[in-house]
C-alpha cells in the first residue's frame, strides 16, 4: 500500500501558498466543512430535533386520549368534542413527524452530494501540491481512492452523528422526562437501562472494531489481488499459469472467509445482547409500569404512555452497536484520508516568489549537492554552467545522474545544498509554475492523458488553435499516425495512453513540447522508443525546434547527440568530460570509448544483448582485465571482430 504510514500522525508544518487551510486531525477536518455550510447543518439539526421529539410525543398524546376516553361516564359523540384537545395534540404530532422528518430528508439529500464534492475539490487542490518523491511513493489508484473514501467519510459521519445518534439521544432524553411525570421511578428505570444500553453497545462495538477491520482487509486484500491477476491476466496466460492464479486466488477467498467468518460471529453476539436487552426494557416497563398502576401510583394513561414509549426506545435505539461501528469506520475513512494527504507539501513556492519568466535560458549549477534520502549522494558539490541558446548532450552510463540533473533542474527535488540559476535567478525564488511553463520536456516514458489525441498535443499551449495543433503533430511526425487512426485526433488514447505505441507516445509528447514553445527544452531518451528512421526524420524537426533555445538532450545513442554544440559525459554524478564531439574523441577517453562501440551509426541496441552488457558490467572507475572478463561474452560477428582493436579494455570510464 502507501508507504507513507497513513496511521501515524504528523502535523502539517508547512503548506504550498494558494492552497486550501485543511486541519490535519480528522474531527477539525470535518468541522472545517461543517463550518462551511452551518446554517445548512443547523437547519437539519433542527428538523432532526422536531422531528424526533414529535415522534416520541405521541405516545404522551395518546395518553391525554385514553385519560379523556376512561374518564368519561358513557360512549358519547359529545365525547368526541371533549377530547378535541388531545386529539389535536395527537395530529399535530403526528403530521410533524412526518414534515419535520422529510424537511430533514430535503436538506440531506440537497447538502450531502454538495458537500462531497466540497471535500474532493478541496481535498484534490490539496493533494495537487504535494511534491513529485510523495507521488512516486503512492500509488495514483490509492490516492484517488482515498479522496472518494474521505468525502464520502465526512457526510456519512456527519449523518451519522445527526440522524442516528443525535435522534437517539432526543428520544432518551424527552421520554425519560415523560416518564418522570408519570412516575420518577418509572424514569430512573429507563436512565439506567439507557445508561447501561449506551455503555455496553459503545464498549462491544469498540471490541467488534479490530473483527470487523480484519474483514473489511481480507476483503480488500482480495480485491486487490484480484485487480493484479486481471491485470496481468495476459502474462499469466502466456506462462500458462491460469490455474495458478485461480489457486492463489482461492488462498486469499479462505483467509477472507475466516476473517469475515469471526467478525460475522461477533456481530451475532451482538446482536444476542441487543435483542436480550430489548426485551428487558419491554417486559421491565410492563411489569414494573403494571405494579404501579395495581398499586394505584399511576393511571391507565400514564401505564399506556410508558409501555409505547419503551416500545419506541427499542425501535430508535436498534442496532445501536453497529451504528457505533459504522460510525468508527467512518470517520476512521476521515481518519486515514487526512493522514495520507494532509500533511506538510514538500516542495512549495518561497513567500513572495518571482513568477517572472526566463528569457535567455542561461543555465547554472553552482556547488549542487543532491541525493535521493538515502546514504547516497548523487551530486556532491557539482557545478556547471550552460550559456543561453547551447545544445548540450547528456551521456553517460545507466545511474550516472542524467535524469536527476533534469530533475533537480526542474525542481522535482529541492537541493541538499547549492543553487541552480537560470539568467542569474535561483530557481528556488520563482514560482514553480512560472520555471515549468518556461521548460519543455520530452520524457523518456511519456504518460498521456486518456483524452483525445487533439488534448492531449494542445496540452502543450490550451490555446491552440487546430490548425496550430495539427502543425505540431505533422513537425512530430504524427500527423499520418493519428490519421490513420478511426478517429483521427479525436481518437481516445486508453489508461495513460496505452492504445498507443511506445513510439507514437513519445511522438505525441514531443508535439506537445513544440506546441508549448518553452526557451529551454529537455529531451530525457526522448527517441529512444522510435526505430532509427523515424528516429532520423524527427532529429531534423528537432533540430529545427532547438533554435535559438537552450537544450539539454540525455541519449544512449550517441548518434542523436553527436553533432549539437557540446557533451558532458557523466559517471557516478560527476561529470568526468565536458567538450565538443570532436574534442571527445581527441581525448580518447570515456566519450571515445562510448562511441568507438556505437560509431557508424551502428546501433548496438540492434545487437541482441551485446552492447548493454560490457557497458554495465564494467563498473565504473574499477574496470580491470579481469572484472572485464566476468563480463558476458558478446557474440562476435565478422564485423564485431573488426571493431574490437579499437575498444581499449584497459582504459577505465572514469
Ligand atoms: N526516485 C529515486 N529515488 C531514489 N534513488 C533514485 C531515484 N531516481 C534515481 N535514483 C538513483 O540515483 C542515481 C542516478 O539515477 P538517474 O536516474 O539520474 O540515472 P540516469 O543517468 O538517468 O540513468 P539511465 O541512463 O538509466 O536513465 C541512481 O543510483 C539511481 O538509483
Ligand atoms: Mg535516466
């Protein structure tokens, strides 16, 4: 799951300016909203008062009736008039329940669904801010999740609370006052039962909790292995393990059936002590309420009145158990969604941000310090500097640091120490937004968003005219692709564009970034999913777009970076080369090495195997003869045989 502990508690220290002040606690939580629409609440809270307390007046009516009806002498129709009081009071109450009861209902089913998407769009403007290590750690599913899961957890605890235990708790109170009137003793027996009643359905449903927890996790662990098998179902095909997963899946069935099985069996015991109770409440008050009338301390009214009223006690106080554990998982729903997205955003805006924009494009690391959390630095003290409007390539050995200079660049990450600049601003005093808008990237695995193809590319600039949109496509090369398509551009693209082929994704986002015309453009493999000559084709629009921008472009083909106006070399973060192609090459070092093995436009990756294997058994800085020779064999070729006298074996990456 996340794995961000969503129990523990942590307050929120610091939140990106803009966004929504949610409390971090989960009652503070739900007040926030209440607080929202108060009068709405108030509103229900008084209709929900009126409604109960008429419903439990009746009884106390249709005591006055019985009084007038064994007070009079004889059946009379004058008797009707006599008891024209009581009888109204009867209706009264009567019609108020029922207006009272559906003027709450109203208002509930007007405020609940407002209120929900009250909370998800406050909950979700929240969650956009947090930072890019906080997204890598849950899971997108999980965090839609938790969003539905809270919004519906703040209006089924607030209805909770409203119209099962606030009713409840009028009903108490009005027929233990009811009762007193007739008879305090009567009263004192109901406010102990009441007292007992509450204590021990509150204390069993807090020992049902951790049950009931384990069941509703079996089920969800089943769910949720079901969600992987289907997803997988392809694999497991090919492998032919479908009976495999139906095993597997059937372990996960009988756990859930044994945890479901125990907390289904306490809630039967449960049931067993709300049931027994029920029926001393009822045989109580009719015995107890009977001897005090054989007694003659009350009349056949007041006896009536107690006997419907612990009628109406058992009928609203039902099920009191479970509702305490609906009520605990609830707002333990609340609890959980407040702990996983209300806490502190990492990385946000400085008070006073400049959202100036950049217009050269001048790029600078200066005495960068970075690393990921872990023990491991990645950049220790790495300083660079890349003048307005210069191509560079970025190469260098898979973990060296490529991508994570694009990202410290991009602020995905704040700096342990240094400061990158662009024209001379530190990036950490812009605005995030105003830094992203101004930077174009191209990534190496490129998500797309499930909506038209026509979205997606104007993405890049919103106000794109189709034309515009459709001119982006074609510098792409995606143009014939898209017509080709049913659709054209209003073809869908599936779950994170997956109707689409690696290299149609790419050429889509590379449309978006021309679209979005950014000064400064990072290209992260982004032709590393296209066959060399699409490839080719694209490296001339891109070579159009790099002008007069800055670019950074990271590629294990060396062919794609040879020819821009300078190279750095990285290894183990460090940048170990820094030069032009050509004065690369003259040092006959790393870059050479690199290159004498993918020179020709040779692409090793067309070599099953060969080349990543020499390249990543040779750790850097440590490449002996022998570590070399526990490297796999390539398989040698005719022309590999030719090639080799140029590969030094002993010349070291770094
Ligand atoms: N999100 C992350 N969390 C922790 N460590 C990371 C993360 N991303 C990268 N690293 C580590 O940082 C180091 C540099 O990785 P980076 O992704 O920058 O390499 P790269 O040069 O882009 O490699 P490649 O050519 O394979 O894309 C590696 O040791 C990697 O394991
Ligand atoms: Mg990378």
């Amino acid at each position: 799951m996340t794995s961000a502990s969503s129990t523990t508690h942590q307050p929120v220290q610091q939140r990106a300016p803009g966004t929504p002040v949610l409390p971090d606690t989960p009652f503070r939580f739900i007040g926030y909203f209440v607080a929202q629409f108060r009068w709405w609440y108030a509103a229900m809270l008084a209709a929900e008062t009126l409604n109960a307390t008429c419903g439990i007046m009746i009884p106390y009516a249709l005591s006055r009736v019985i009084k007038g009806v064994t007070s009079a002498q004889e059946q009379s129709l004058a008797l009707i008039d006599a008891l024209h009081v009581p009888l109204m009071i009867f209706f009264a109450f009567s019609i108020g329940e029922v207006l009272f009861g559906r003027l709450a209902g109203g208002i509930q089913i007007r405020l609940g669904p407002r209120q929900r998407q009250n909370v998800t769009r406050h909950v979700y403007h929240y969650l956009q801010h947090h930072s890019h290590r906080y997204l890598s750690n849950n899971f997108a599913g999980a965090l839609a999740h938790r969003i539905s899961e809270t919004s519906m957890g703040v209006t089924q605890t607030l209805w909770s609370l409203i119209t099962e235990f606030w009713p409840i708790f009028i009903v108490f109170s009005v027929s233990i006052a009811l009762l007193y009137g007739a008879h305090p003793s009567l009263a004192a027996f109901v406010f102990i039962w009441a007292v007992l009643f509450i204590g021990i359905s509150y204390a069993l449903a807090r020992r049902a909790q951790p049950y009931a927890f384990k069941a509703s996790s079996a089920r969800s662990e089943t769910t949720g292995q079901v969600v992987d098998s289907v997803t997988n179902l392809a694999s497991a095909r090919l492998f032919a393990r479908l009976g495999h997963e139906r095993a597997l899946l059937d372990e996960t069935l009988k756990r859930e059936l044994k945890a479901v099985r125990t907390s289904n069996g306490y809630s039967e015991r449960v049931r067993w002590f709300q049931f027994s109770a029920a029926a001393v409440l009822k045989i109580g008050t009719l015995y107890y309420a009977l001897q005090l009338w054989g007694s003659g301390e009350i009349g056949v009214a007041e006896f009536v009145m107690a006997v419907s009223l612990s009628l109406l006690i058992i009928n609203e106080a039902r099920n009191l158990s479970r509702r305490f554990l609906e009520f605990f998982e609830f707002i333990g729903n609340v609890a959980n969604g407040v702990h996983t997205i209300v806490r502190s955003h990492e990385l946000i805006d400085q008070p006073g941000a400049s959202p100036a924009t950049i217009r050269d494009g001048r790029i600078e690391f200066r005495q960068v310090d970075f690393g990921y959390g872990g023990e491991r630095r990645v950049f220790d003290s790495l300083s660079l500097t890349i003048p307005a409007g210069q191509r560079v390539g970025l190469v260098g050995f898979s973990g060296s640091g490529k991508s994570t200079f694009v990202s410290t660049l991009l602020r995905l990450y704040d700096l342990d120490g240094g400061q990158i600049l662009i024209d001379g601003v530190d990036i950490r005093t812009m605005t995030q937004d105003a830094l992203h808008s101004q930077l174009g990237l191209i990534p190496q695995d490129p998500t797309l968003f499930h909506r038209s193809l026509r979205e997606n590319i104007r993405y890049g600039r919103l106000e794109a005219s189709d034309a515009e949109v459709e001119d982006a496509a074609r510098k792409a090369h995606a143009h014939d692709f898209i017509l080709q398509l049913r659709e054209g551009y209003a073809g869908m693209v599936g779950e994170r564009g997956v109707k689409l082929s690696g290299g149609q994704r790419q050429r889509i986002a590379i449309a978006r970034v021309i679209l979005k015309d950014a000064p400064i453009l990072i290209l992260d493999e982004a032709t590393s999913s296209l066959d060399s000559i699409t490839e080719r084709a694209i490296q001339e629009t891109l070579d159009e777009v790099m002008k007069g921008k800055t670019v950074l472009v990271v590629a294990h083909r060396l062919s794609t970076i040879a020819h821009l106006d300078r190279i750095l070399v990285f290894d183990d973060g460090r940048i170990v080369e820094d030069g032009s192609h050509a004065e690369l090459l003259a040092l006959r070092g790393a870059y050479w090495r690199l290159w004498s093995k993918q020179s020709d436009g040779f692409l090793p990756e067309s070599i099953d195997g060969e080349p990543k294997a020499p390249l990543e058994a040779v750790p850097a800085g440590s490449a002996t003869p022998a570590a070399s020779a526990g490297a796999p064999k390539p398989v040698e070729t005719g022309e590999e045989a030719e090639r080799k006298p140029r590969i030094d074996p002993d010349v070291s990456f770094a």
